[in-house]
C-alpha cells in the first residue's frame, strides 16, 4: 500500500530504520492464506508468520467440503495453500516460525501516523505492522490426568488419522462425546481395531446424527456414558484406564492398549491474550461483519476466534473479510490512530492494571 514501509524506531533512544508492514498474518491454515491472498489482491505488505501450512488439515485423510473440490487429503490441501500464497507477489513468508507475542507500541517511536503492532518471534524476530490478522487455530485438547503426559505417543494420541493404523486387533479407549471422539472411533473401526470403548462424560453422545448413528451401532463399540476419566494406566506404554462413574466414586478400570484423547480443541491466542477481548476459553471475540476484534488494528478469523461452526471454508472466509477490513482501516488510518491517545503505553501479555 503507498506511505507504507519504512519508520524510524528509537527503541533505544538511538533512531533507526525498520521495516513496517502493512499486515502481519499469523498462521498458515485455510485462514491465514485466504488473508494472504486477498491482502496481496489490495496490495498490501504483507508478512505471513506461520509454523506449518495447512495447519489442523494436515491431519485429514479425506476433506469432502472444500468447496469447489469433491475430495482432498489434508495434506494435498496444505500443499495447495501453501502454493497459492508463495505465488501471492507482495506477500513475504516465514516458515515455519512460531509468534510469541504481540505487542501495541506508540507511532510516535517511528514517527508515524496509526497505532503499530510489535511481533515477536520464537527465533527471537521482531516484526512490526500496522495490523495484525490472529489465524492461529486451535490444537488438541488435553485430559490432564495422571498417566496421560508419560504415556503421550506411548499409547495415549490425539489424532486417529495419523494413529488409528496401529491399533488394527487391539482394545481401545476414546475419550470424548462429540465429532471428533465419534470421528475416532469410526478411523479406528476402518482400521480393524478389535474393541472399541467409547468414554462419554454426558449421557449421551454429542455429535451429528449420521456420526452417532455410523459409530454406536458397529458392533465392536461399547459406548460407556457418565465415564469421568481419572488416570491412564501403564509404565512404557498404556495398558489401561481408569475412570468413575459420575455420580458414584466406584472407579472401574478397563483393560486396553491405546486411549485415544478427542476431547476438543484449545486456541492458539496465547500471544494476544489481554491485547484482544476473548472467551474465558481463549476464543476471540471477533464482529462477524468484519472480522475485527476489540484492539482496532487486530483481525481475526477462524479456529482463533469464537465462532460457532469450526471449518475449513468459514476460517477462508473469515481470513478475506480481514485482509479487506484491514485495507479499509489502513485507507483511513488517521481516523482511527488507536495509540494516539495511549501515547507511549505498551501493552502486551496481561491487560493492563485499572
Ligand atoms: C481431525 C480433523 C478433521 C477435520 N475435518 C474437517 C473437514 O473435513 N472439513 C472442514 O471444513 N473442517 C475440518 N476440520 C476443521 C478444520 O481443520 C479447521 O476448521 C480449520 O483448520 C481452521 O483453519 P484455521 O486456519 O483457522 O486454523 P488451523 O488450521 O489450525 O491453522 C492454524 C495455523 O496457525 C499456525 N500457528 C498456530 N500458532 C502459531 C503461532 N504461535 N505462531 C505462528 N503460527 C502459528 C499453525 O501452524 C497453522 O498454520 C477438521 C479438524 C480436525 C482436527
């Protein structure tokens, strides 16, 4: 975009030259590259930042709901993403590198109209931008029982599309009640597990009617309800669970090879967390119109934000509705300066005290 670029930074008082771009793009997911893209399509320097491409797809085995494509491996999806931003001009990229935080910092160290955004990396790179677009998504989940961070890869997994294979004849635990746990069972059914336990903490499963219906009536499923999980058995690999009943303290055990933990997904909004208003979950709110979150300057999209429906076509949607909301803030940019009035205070981490 013209009158972007360069500002003078005095980080230490001494002046330099640092880069400024127009917007910083954190993730390499369905949302960070459809931001990408359409940040490249307004002519914005851009600087995607992300660890993978592809991200929580590079799992799938079979995506059937990309529009536009009847079939497709997660990871043919992510190597498509990732051709597409690469041939994106304009667009820079760092991969894989991981953001730690993100920083408001006043303009008027650079000497600039509009608030800037500081973004640091794990590899110890500070970036700066005029808007930041958050398209982190989400990872896994965790029991958080005893046995559970020992056993990891030892019998204790989180994704059925990379693990199911190895459990063909042995007895299984899943661990959860919606999509994702019922999604499970039926990975590890395909891959001729033997006996299939599926621990609910509710009554009854949560998920769609067609998974529900698919998963509970094969008949090496055995659905246990109202089953809160206490421990996970085993020394150098599981060999069993335990759980209670949830309104008794019998604890039973089950005897089995492998638990398989589909309890749903957490946030990657750590780096902003008190710079953007958030769920007590870490989802960010974000308006639906927009894609902008509570910090002007911030967008979000995707598996990042509270959204109802987690998927691959509503994170791209989301990441086009940031990269043009975030062209329409930067066209505009004196009537918003978001630091102006915050003048030299930083915020970052944890919200500020009053
Ligand atoms: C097993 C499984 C099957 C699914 N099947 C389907 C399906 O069939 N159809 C469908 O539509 N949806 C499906 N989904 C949901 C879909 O994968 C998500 O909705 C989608 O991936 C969200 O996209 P996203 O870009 O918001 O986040 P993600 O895909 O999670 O991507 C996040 C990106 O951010 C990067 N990142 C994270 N933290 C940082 C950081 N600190 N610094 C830098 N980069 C970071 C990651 O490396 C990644 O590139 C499935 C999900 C799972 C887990």
């Amino acid at each position: 975009m013209e009158g972007a670029g360069r500002g003078r930074s005095s980080p230490d008082g001494g002046l330099m030259e640092t880069e400024i771009w127009d917007m910083i793009i954190i993730g390499g997911g369905p949302t960070g590259v459809a931001a990408g893209v359409y940040a490249a399509g307004q002519k914005l320097r851009t600087l995607v930042i992300a660890e993978d491409f592809g991200g929580q797809s590079n799992v799938s085995s079979s995506i059937r709901n990309w529009i536009g494509v009847k079939e497709i491996s997660g990871l043919e999806l992510a190597k498509m993403l990732e051709d597409h931003l690469r041939a994106q001009e304009g667009v820079e990229i760092k991969q894989p590198e991981r953001v730690v935080a993100v920083r408001e910092k006043s303009s008027r160290t650079f000497g600039i109209e509009g608030c800037i955004f500081e973004v640091e990396t794990e590899s110890g790179d500070v970036c700066h931008s005029r808007t930041v677009t958050i398209a982190s998504g989400a990872k896994h989940r965790e029991l958080g029982v005893p046995g559970e961070e020992k056993l990891k890869g030892k019998g204790v997994a989180y994704c059925s599309t990379c693990d199911a294979f190895f459990y063909a004849g042995k007895r299984v635990a899943v661990v959860g009640s919606g999509n994702s746990a019922l999604e499970t069972v039926l990975d590890l059914a395909i891959n001729n597990a033997r006996e299939i336990y599926l621990l609910i903490r509710s009554p009854q499963t949560k998920g769609s009617l067609t998974n529900r219906e698919k998963a509970e009536q094969l008949p090496q499923v055995t659905v246990v309800p109202n089953a809160l999980v206490t421990e996970i058995l085993g020394e150098n690999e599981v060999t069993g669970v335990r759980y209670k009943h949830k309104e008794g303290e019998n604890i039973e055990e089950l005897s089995v090879d492998g638990v398989f933990v589909a309890i749903g997904s957490k946030p990657n909004t750590e780096m902003v967390r008190g710079l953007v208003e958030m769920s007590e979950d870490g989802e960010i709110f974000i308006d639906h119109q927009t894609a902008k979150t509570s910090k002007k300057g911030i967008f979000a999209g995707g598996d990042a934000t509270k959204t109802k429906h987690k998927q691959n076509n509503i994170g791209a949607a989301h990441g086009v509705l940031a990269a043009l909301s975030a062209y329409e803030y930067l066209s505009n940019i004196e009537l918003h300066s978001p630091c102006a009035e915050r003048e030299e205070q930083e915020v970052s981490g944890v919200r500020p005290e009053g």
